[in-house]
C-alpha cells in the first residue's frame, strides 16, 4: 500500500537527484562557470565546502575536455564578425624639455661712463638696448636661460579642442555629447537619475551600461575576454567623448580571484585593484574620451571600506594626469562633514531619504543630485552651456 507520505518522499528524491544530477552535468561542461560560482560565495564553510566538491568535477572535465563541446556551441551563436576597436590608450609621461642658451651682443657704454670698458649686465636678447652691430660698443656675454615645457597627451582629441581645458568641443543639438555610464548597480540607479536630469537638454547624449553584481574582482566574468573585450567594444560602437564611472559595491566581498582570496583592505586586494583600474581606463580612454570617476558613496555597515577603495580609484585617475577628473559623490550624498546619511532636508521642513534600506544605494533624489553634480562640472569645464 502506498500512502501520500511514501509518494512525497519519492517525489522529493526524485527532484534531490534530479537537481544533483543537473549540477555535475553543468560542472563537468561548464567547469569556468562552476569555479566562478565557488568563488563568490561567503568565506567560511560555504566557500570551503562549494570548492570541495567543485575542484574533483573541474578536474575531470579539463582532462577530458568536456567543455569543448559547449564552447563550439557557444562559437555558433557568437558568428557575428568582431567588432573593430580602437587600441588601447597609454599613459603618457609629461615630457619636459630645458634648454639654456648663451647668446653674446654688442652693449653700449653704460650712460656717464663714456669709454669704460668690461661693462657686465644681463639683458634678454629681443632687449632694444642691445644693439649687435655697434662696433664702437664694447662687447659683453650674456646668458639667458629660456625653458620650455611640453606637455604630450595620452591620446590626441579628434576634434577641434576648445578653450576650456579639459573639453575637446562644446555638445550641440546637432552634434550631442556622447556621454557612456560605466559600472555596478550604483551606476545602475545613477544613469537613471542621468537620464531623468539630462534628457532636457538636446545637446547630450546617454548610454548607461551599469550592471547588477559586477565587480573588477567579482570572478562571474572574466577579466580580458569579458571585461576589457566589452569596454572595448561600448567604445568603438558609441564613440563617447566623455565616460562618467560608478564602481565599488561589490569590492568587499572577498572573491577568490584567479584562486586567490581577496581581503578587503589588504595590499594585495589594492593591487589587484589598481592594476585593473588602470586597464580599464586604458579602454575607456582609446578613443580619447575624458574619464569622469565618482568616488564610491560611503555605506552604512563600516564592512564597505570605501575610503580605502577610494585612494585606489584615485591614484588609479591621477596616473591619466589631466585625462581623468575625481568626483566626490559624498558631496551631495554626505553630511557637511562628507560623512554616510539617509536623509537630508527637503526644503520645506521636512526630510527625503537619499539611501536605500540596506544603506548601499540610493533612491531617485540622490542619483538626481548626483547628475546635477555631474552636469555643473561639464558646464565648468567646457563641455556643455550653461542653461537657466
């Protein structure tokens, strides 16, 4: 006799190896997806026991080669020709050239000194006094140091620059500023507040390209084939003259990166940090856009150690020199101390939240004061007009 409780069980066993079974099948075919999984989770137990029983199944499928069959499957599907794309920017030391030049004129007597001879001064040689074919005049060596200095950009602008250093050209109706949005969720709630804020204005142009769980250490995407392939192509297809950058949520968590456990705050974590910062600003910056990156907003839980990520994303722009310009995003998040709040006031008395429950992102007004912060500084430096 078979009861209800014997047939649920069954159906439960059923379902338990069905879903084991589904799991080593991906494992065994898709063993860099596997790895990637095991490497986000939480350090502890779970990571431990995720690698366990992860690395036996990546091991077989690599001496077997069981990942071919769906990289072929995958090639079908990716036959659209590459795209072309720029090469990647380099960053270029300022070079400073001094030159001293020792040039001898003919000097005239020196006024009530008529006759005196060895007369020593220093005189710049466009001087009127000087004059070089007075052969009564006595002769005397002057020294003028002239030093000049050149300053070589990274990457030459493709349009005419303007007179507002760092702007290349003013957007127009006719001709927009072409503005890319790089980064992770933060940049996912910002590029709205961009667009809501921007979409006024003809002469701007937005492509928001956030994306919800990435990281620069987050191992669900590999660094050169996914990451900087992509970056590659966002600007080759949208030729932007100016990419705006969010980054920064998912930085702390501790990944296993290449099998290498990150720790937050670590140097080795920094290194790795700015070594793909750096890489990625290299792609954005091929085809000469100017680098706008936000500071990663403070959060509440102090486990975000975002004035440590920020000194990377920092040193990371002033290695680009005048290519890349800081935004503090706790200027219009923070406090007057620059420090992490929910709210502010609102105007009229009251209070609007900026920050989400979790304390990470940001609700419509604080993405809104943010595009306004980003529009006041294109206004500055030249890029857009101001408008009342």
């Amino acid at each position: 006799m078979t009861g209800p409780a014997r047939s649920s069980r069954r159906g439960a066993t059923r379902l338990l190896v069905l879903v084991v079974t589904v799991l080593v099948l991906a494992n065994l075919f898709a063993p860099d997806a596997a790895t990637g999984w095991a490497g986000t989770q939480p350090e502890g137990w779970r990571r431990d026991v995720a690698g366990a029983l992860i690395r036996p199944l990546v091991r077989v499928a690599e001496e077997l080669s069981l990942d071919q069959p769906l990289e072929m499957v995958t090639g079908l599907f990716d036959g659209d020709p590459p795209t072309v794309t720029f090469a990647p920017a380099t960053r270029s030391a300022v070079a400073t050239t001094t030159t001293t030049t020792t040039t001898t004129v003919q000097v005239p007597p020196v006024a009530g000194e008529s006759g005196a001879m060895g007369v020593s001064t220093t005189l710049s040689p466009a001087d009127p006094i000087a004059q070089p074919n007075d052969a009564e005049a006595p002769e005397a060596t002057v020294a003028a140091s002239v030093t000049t200095t050149t300053s070589v950009p990274a990457v030459a602008p493709t349009t005419e620059v303007a007179d507002v250093f760092p702007a290349v050209r003013m957007g127009t109706a006719e001709d927009p500023l072409q503005i890319l949005a790089i980064g992770d969720s933060l940049m996912l709630d910002l590029q709205h507040g961009m667009e809501r804020t921007l979409d006024r204005r003809p002469d701007v142009a937005v492509e928001g390209r956030g994306a919800l769980g990435f990281g620069f250490t987050v191992p669900h995407w590999d660094w050169d084939e996914d990451v900087l392939a992509d970056y590659a192509g966002l600007v080759a297809e949208f030729r932007p003259d100016v990419v705006v950058v969010m980054i920064g949520a998912n930085e702390f968590e501790g990944h296993v990166l290449e099998g290498e456990g990150l720790v937050p705050g670590s140097d080795r974590w920094s290194e790795v940090l700015a070594e793909r910062a750096d890489e990625a600003m290299s792609r954005w910056r091929a085809d000469g856009a100017h680098v706008y990156w936000w500071t990663t907003p403070r959060m509440r839980d102090p486990r975000f150690l975002t004035d440590a990520l920020n000194e990377v994303w920092a040193s990371a722009t002033a290695a680009w020199g005048e290519a890349a310009t800081d935004l503090d995003s706790m200027a219009v998040l923070g406090d007057e101390d620059g420090g992490y709040r929910d709210r502010m006031p609102d105007g009229v008395g009251g209070t609007v939240l900026l920050r989400k429950a979790h304390g990470v992102h940001f609700f419509e007004v604080g993405a809104d004061l943010l595009a306004l912060q980003l529009e006041q500084r294109l206004v500055d430096d030249g890029w857009l007009i101001a408008v009342g």
